[in-house]
C-alpha cells in the first residue's frame, strides 16, 4: 500500500529534515508536496 504525504513545516531545515526522514522510513511514502506557509498548502490542497 502506497501513502502520499504533503508536508507543511515554516523552518527549511526542519523541512528538509522531516522529508528525508519519511522518504527513507519506508517506501511505501512519497512526499508529493511541502510548504513553509499554511496559506499555500490550503491552496495548494483546494485545487
């Protein structure tokens, strides 16, 4: 079974963090998306 993520994070270090982590934590997850700022995810969600 395969899980999309998008995540949201306002630190680029922790971002970038976070995105590695859950790429390498199983294969079954591919981040699709991230945003440092709400507002873009929510548009970005709403498309």
């Amino acid at each position: 079974m395969n899980y999309t993520v998008i995540v949201a994070e306002d630190e680029e270090l922790l971002l970038n963090n976070l995105v590695h982590k859950i790429e390498k934590a199983d294969p079954d997850f591919q981040v699709i998306g991230t945003a440092r700022q709400v507002h873009r995810l929510s548009r970005w969600w709403n498309r």
